[in-house]
C-alpha cells in the first residue's frame, strides 16, 4: 500500500552506505544496545515527539531488534525469572495475535510457555502481551490480568495516526514498534522497543547479541533516513501538504474500510466490528479507526470463514489461529491497490 508514496518522495528517503562504513559489531558502546546506531535512536524519539504516541524521552531505553519478532523474544527473555521452578505463563485477550502463541512456544524453553487466555487465567504470575490497536480486530485493548507479580508487553505497532487517533501517549513498560507498520519497509526488518527498566533492556540486548550479534547497521542506517522522511514531511514548511505519510495512509485506508463495508453489506452474510471515533491529539481532529486488518465474521451457521473466503480465491489467516473460532478469519488491508480491488470484487460475489 505505502509504495506509491515512497515512489512519490523520489530520492528524499535513499540512503547509500560507503563500503568502508559501518563495517564493526560496536555503534555505540556507551549505550546499553551497543549495536544501535545512534542516527537510529535520534529518528525514533524524534519520530514519536513529533506523533505523541509514546514517551520517548532519554530515561527510556530504546532496543532495536530484527522486526517485533525478535523483539517479543527478547522480551520473553528478559521478563522470565530466571530461578524459577516452572516456566512463566504467557497470556494474551483472545483474539490476540497468532505470532503470540507460535513465538513463545517455538523453541520450546523452560522460562516460559504459552497458557492462553488472560481472562480465564488462575494465577498472579504471568508476562501479558497487551496489543492496542489489537492485531487482528483493531480495537483498542487494556491489560486483562492485574498482579504486583505480573508482567506487561504492550504492542503497539499499529498505534500510528493513519489506522486509530492518538488517543494518549503511551507510558508503559515495554512498548514494541516495527518499521513495517509504521512506514510500510517490511522488508527493511527493524523495529525497536522502548523500555523503562534498565535491567530489562540489559537482559534485551543480550537476548539479541546471542541471537544475531545485533542487528544490520545498514537496516538502521536506512530506516533511520525513511524516520526522518516522515518528520520532515511534518516539520519543514510544506505548502502544498506533500510528501505527508500518515495522511496519505489515512486517506487511502478510509476509501478501502469504505469499500469494504459496502460489499459486507451486500453479502449479507459477513460482519466487521464496528468503527470507532475519537479525538486525535495528532490531527486535532475525531478520527474514525482504520484497521491494518479486516477481522471478518461469517454469520453463516456452522460456517468455516477461511474455507468459504479461499474457495473465492482470497488468501485469509484463520480465526482459530488468533483464539477465536472458524467463523472468523483476518483479511489484510494493506496490500497493493490492484489487490485489494480484487478482494472486493470477489468477496461482492459471495452470498
């Protein structure tokens, strides 16, 4: 979807790396993430000022990790008592994101293990992945379980101003970003957590340092040049309103929720949840929602959502995947406009 508008921004966000730099392991060695660039870490919190979508000031630790992938291990990692008899429970509000279960199960480590949904969760000690707006529904999620022994991840890699309003800045413990969400580079996989914790994001960075000895200086050097890019087009005077990302990801993202729920209407047997208004510090404006993701629901009886939809020849992910049931199914928002006119036009026909 963000393709066009990076075509647009022409040579403004290109970035070439010399071949004589960035050559060493070490960015920074005076920082807890020594293998941060410094660039990097000045785009971020200049990045989240300018949207207010979370503090980032200097008594908050910035780790940048390969995607919120890495991430969420690291965090997994660094959240489990190490001491511990039995490995930590790991919960998240059904439907939570499916990476959620996979990742804390995948290699299998006695620190911690997947124990489902936070509401019915018997217990005080547990890491809850808290995801706002939620990945896949959208709505706006808080945490579920509330213990002086419990842990908190909040994700919020679509906590930007083109999907939801800016509602508040966010001060939690540890906040997950990803490049991909916020700018559309999924293929540049970077992302960044700010952390309060010092230990914590010690026990990160060393997470990621055995994992990948750090991450691609020339990742960081070119995301750094894409944050910039965005601010810029905020900052500098700009008479004409160009070269603005998140008002360019809103207005395209209005026409296609628009689009879609005209065809759900019409088939009469599919339901979205309902789109929410509210105030944006960032526009100053009420500001409807605009998912990365359609959370759809077959009202058919008995009806398996992602059967139906892929027999249509529409690639979905399985509710069951993200806890919930078969009559529910998760449909991306943002892909390229010729794709997403096909999704439309295909899901018009099934009734």
């Amino acid at each position: 979807m963000y393709q066009s508008f990076w075509r647009e921004m022409g040579s403004q966000a290109d970035h070439a790396v010399p071949g004589w730099q960035s050559i060493s392991y070490f960015s920074d060695v005076s920082n807890v993430c020594w293998f941060m660039e410094p660039e990097f870490a000045s785009e971020v919190r200049r990045l989240h000022n300018l949207v207010g979508n979370a503090v980032a000031s200097e008594d908050h630790f910035i780790i940048v990790g390969n995607g919120s992938t890495q991430l969420i291990q690291a965090a997994l990692y660094a959240l489990s008592p190490a001491d511990a008899p039995d490995p930590i429970s790991v919960v998240s509000e059904p439907p939570y994101y499916s990476g959620y279960p996979a990742l804390t199960n995948f290699l299998r480590s006695p620190l911690y293990r997947w124990a489902g949904d936070a509401k019915s969760f018997q217990g005080d000690t547990y890491i809850e992945f808290v995801c706002y707006p939620n990945n896949p529904d959208g709505l706006m999620n808080e945490a579920v379980l509330n213990s002086p022994n419990g842990k908190t991840i909040h994700d919020l890699a679509y906590y930007w101003p083109q999907y939801t309003a800016i509602t508040h800045t966010a001060d939690h413990d540890i906040m997950l970003f990803t490049v991909s969400k916020s700018t559309g580079h999924a293929g540049t996989r970077l992302g960044w957590a700010l952390v309060k914790d010092e230990a914590v994001a010690k026990k990160m960075t060393k997470f990621i340092e055995l994992n990948t000895i750090g991450v691609s200086k020339d990742s960081q050097l070119r995301a750094a040049k894409i944050l910039k890019a965005v601010s810029d087009g905020y900052e500098i005077p700009n008479p004409h309103k160009e070269h603005k990302l998140f008002d360019f990801g809103r207005q395209i993202l209005s026409r296609r929720w628009y689009e879609l729920r005209e065809a759900v209407k019409d088939s009469g047997i599919f339901t979205l949840p309902d789109s929410q208004l509210a105030p944006c510090k960032f526009s100053g404006k009420m500001t409807e929602n605009f998912p990365g993701f359609a959370w759809l629901k077959c009202e058919k009886e008995g009806a398996d959502c992602e059967s139906l939809l892929r027999d249509h020849k529409i690639v979905v992910r399985s509710g069951v995947l993200f806890g919930a049931g078969p009559s529910y199914a998760r449909v991306s928002m943002l892909d390229a406009d010729a794709t997403f006119d096909l999704f439309v036009e295909r899901l018009r026909t099934i009734n």
